[in-house]
C-alpha cells in the first residue's frame, strides 16, 4: 500500500485502499443460462418485467470490460465512442472490452488485451485491481469489469474500425450521484428506463452508465 489514506476518497491512495477492501478479489461466475429474477446489476433492474420479453440468446455469453481508472493528480476514468457504423451500439460510450479469445487466459487478459487493441493503452502501464459485479445486458451478455489503475504517460492509438474517440471524465464526477439519472425511451418497440450520467457532450448510459453506478454503490455509497 502506497502512503495513507485522506478524507478526499478520490485520493489515489484512498481508492487502492477502498478497491483493496470492496472490490472482489476474484472474478464472479454468472449462471450459464439466464435466469429470472435476473441477479443486479443488471439492464433488468429498472425493467423487472423486461426479462419476459427477452428473446436472447442462451447460453449466456461471456465479456469482459476495463474500466480504467487514469492516476492522475485528479482521477479519470477513460471511457471510449464507438463508432457510428458499427453493426451494435453505434456510437455508444462504453469501455474497452469485448469477447474472450481462445488465448485469454480469464477476464483480465481479454480486458487488458481488448483495451490494447481498441485504445492502443499498452498494458505495462495498466494495474489490476479486482473486479466488479458481473453485469448482464439484455442482449445476453454476462460482463466482468475489470477495475485498474492506468499510469499517466500512455499512448492512445484508436482502432479506426471500433473507437471514433476516447476520452477522460473526472472519477468524483461520475461517483456523484447527483450526477445519477434514470432516463427512458423506447427500444425494441418497448419502454425502458436506463441509468445516465451526461458529461458535457457526452451521454454515458445504458449498461456503461450502469456499472458506473455498480461501482459507485461498491466503493463509495458508504462513505
């Protein structure tokens, strides 16, 4: 452990110090087929009715994110725009990440390696932490964020295919809940409602905003 902790909970020896005791040591394993009531956090905890209309696929596939947390003087989080072609989620804020790869050797690998290919953050400069709770998506995702600290001094290199951008937002912004908001509109011909934290010109929602809120209830709801 690096220094002691403040009275500032986005210090960063404050945030090792919480991820350290909140975060999950090991990645979680999610049931292998979907199962009602869907565990939060989850796309069904504002739309508990939402599951019996699902039509996804089974079995439940598996994905693995980075949320990186950048150590600078004032922690960031450094979240990415898809691009507006691609074929789901387009143009979308999310974090890197993706589906696992025959050589990934669990979560973290396929996060670090995913955020390496789409961002170009090379993973010397990454520092796993622990993990979040696994978020399923109602298009039948089971996602693992992988929570670390990236060192200031990288190189962004984006995949001109996936990622039209990427970019830093204060961690204390998106921890506020103030900053919390529960949105609505209609998907798939039906109503649903959705976490969102817009940031400038920037809407974060949907199950980015969502293991945002996960990570806020993990870490900091208690302080």
């Amino acid at each position: 452990m690096h220094g002691r902790p403040t009275d500032n909970p986005f210090d960063l020896d404050t945030f090792r110090l919480l991820a350290a005791a909140r975060l999950h040591a090991n990645p979680l394993v999610p049931p292998a087929t979907p199962v009602a009531p869907v565990p939060p956090p989850s796309d069904f905890d504002l739309n508990p009715s939402a599951f019996a209309d699902w039509n996804g696929p089974a079995p439940i596939r598996q994905a693995a994110v980075l949320v990186p947390i950048v150590a600078r003087d004032e922690l960031t989080v450094l979240l990415t725009e898809r691009t507006p072609h691609l074929a789901a989620h387009a143009g979308q804020i999310a974090f890197p990440g993706g589906k696992p790869d025959p050589g990934d050797n669990g979560p973290i690998d396929t996060a670090v390696r995913e955020a390496e290919e789409e961002i170009g953050v090379a993973r010397t400069f990454v520092e796993p932490l622990g993990f979040l709770d696994v978020y399923r998506t109602g298009t039948g995702f089971a996602v693992t964020p992988v929570v670390a600290l990236v060192r200031p001094g990288f190189e962004l290199s984006l995949n001109a295919n996936e990622v039209a951008a990427a970019f830093e937002v204060p961690l204390a912004f998106l921890m506020n809940p103030a900053n919390h908001r529960i949105d609505a509109r209609t998907l798939g011909g039906r109503d649903r409602r959705f976490y969102a934290m817009p940031y400038g010109e920037r809407y974060i929602w949907g199950a980015t905003a969502g293991i945002l809120r996960n990570m806020h209830d993990r870490l900091f709801s208690a302080l």
